[in-house]
C-alpha cells in the first residue's frame, strides 16, 4: 500500500515573492522614517532662518525707532547707513547756548551737536553676510552737509560702544532703496512718495528693505529660503510730514 508524502519547505519562487514583499515594506517604512526626519530638520532649519531674521529686523527697528537722519542709501552698493539718537544727558540749552549763555549760531556754520550712533549695514556678497557697524559720536546737525565727528567712547554707554559684526548669514540678496514723502492735497493719499537718488539720501523719509535668505542644501535636502520686504520710517521726518510748518526737531528749516 502506498502512502503519500507531504511537500516539506517552500519553493524558490515564494521566497522570492516573500523577499520581495518584505522588501517593499522595509523600503515604505525607511523612507517614511527618513522623510519624517528630513521634514523635522527642514522644518527646525527654517525655524532657525526665521528666527535670525526676526532677531535682526527687531533690533533694526529700536534703531530706526530713534533714527535722526539717513546718511547714505546706496541700492548699487547693496548698503545704508543713519544716525541715530542716544540716551544722553545734554538739555537743549548746552546744545543751542554756548558756556557763556550766548545762541549758538543756527546757519551752515553751527558749532550745535548732538549725541548720535552712526549705523551702518552692507552686504558682503562673497560671504553673503550683512555686517553691522556702530559709531558713536558727534553730529553738527545744522551745518550744510551735516558733519559727524567720531566721539570718545568713554562718554556714550556701552549701548552705543563702537562695533562691527556679522549680523546674518545666507543672504542671497539685499536690497534697499530711499525714497521721500511730502504732504499733497492733490494727492488721494495726502502724500507724495518719489524715490531718491544717493545723493539725497539725507532726504529720506523712509527706506524698503528686502531680505532674501537661501541656504543651499545638498541634492537630497530641500532648501531653507526666507524672502522679506519691510519698510523703515525716519522717526523726525515722520513727524515732520504729520505736522508741516508745525513740527521742526532739527531747525533746519530755520523755523524753530
């Protein structure tokens, strides 16, 4: 009597079917774990870009929140440049009475100054890097062009000590440009806005300014871009355009 034998094992073709399928799944989970991952540090890095860029316009904004004058918005030159007021004990008698209590003079010749922070901000396109420099100093703001003197640091606080430093990194591009803005019935906004040349730069009231942060990853990582466009008033120029003929911190006008 015969008997029959069952098959013991399995063939070549299921456990190539088996290995394929395990490999399917280790393959969907692999790259569900490392797509995770790349999303978690893609989004991490561009946190991190948003945040340097935050830090940087907030600090930016205090400075323009006191800023006197634009010195130079050169768009070529990607840079610009403002002075600021400081925190200093100086009444305004000691800036338009001389020691013997006799007016200074308010023409071209002043010898009246102030108390300022010279700003400046370029981009350095090789290292695509925008750097901060401080200047405090002395500003004889009545003469005709203002003339600023560095001062002894010994007499501004340590807010307003010299310095220099990059302030961002990546910066694919940075653009700025000046423009004026003066009352116009005329006008449906009441105002008129031209832009500025750098030779008016002192004219300014106000600046745009744009941030276009890149950072290049490799092939297989995506890449962390920030583009941003903000504008900047000029504190006594934005008074001075609020109030015409009523306003005057400067008395450059000769109205004062």
């Amino acid at each position: 009597m015969a008997h029959k034998t069952g098959r013991q094992g399995v063939t070549l073709v299921e456990m190539m079917v088996v290995a394929a399928i395990l490999t399917l799944l280790l393959g969907f989970a692999w790259q569900f774990y490392f797509g995770g991952r790349e999303t978690t540090r893609h989004t991490l890095s561009q946190s991190q870009v948003q945040a340097d860029t935050r830090i940087f316009l907030d600090h930016l904004e205090l400075e323009m929140g006191s800023c006197y004058a634009f010195l130079e918005v050169d768009p070529e030159k990607k840079q610009f440049s403002f002075y600021s007021f400081t925190y200093a004990k100086v009444p305004l008698d000691e800036i338009y009475y001389d020691n013997a209590g006799n007016p200074r003079p308010t023409d071209k010749t002043s010898d009246a100054r102030i108390m300022v922070a010279k700003y400046e901000y370029r981009w350095d396109k090789e290292k695509f890097t925008v750097i901060k420099k401080r200047t405090p100093g002395w500003l004889y703001f009545l003469q005709e062009p203002m003339k600023f003197v560095p001062g002894d640091s010994t007499v501004f606080t340590d807010n307003y000590g010299p310095m220099e430093k990059t302030m961002l990194r990546d910066i694919a591009d940075f653009e700025v440009k000046a423009y004026s803005q003066t009352p116009d019935r005329d006008a449906e906004t009441g105002t008129k806005i031209e832009p500025l040349t750098v030779e008016k730069s002192a004219d300014a009231a106000f600046i745009v300014l744009r941030l276009h942060t890149m950072k290049d990853e490799s092939p297989s990582r995506r890449d962390e871009e920030l583009d941003i466009v903000t504008k900047f008033y000029s504190t006594t120029k934005l008074a001075e355009i609020a109030n015409p003929g009523y306003f005057s911190s400067t008395d450059r006008d000769g109205r004062y």
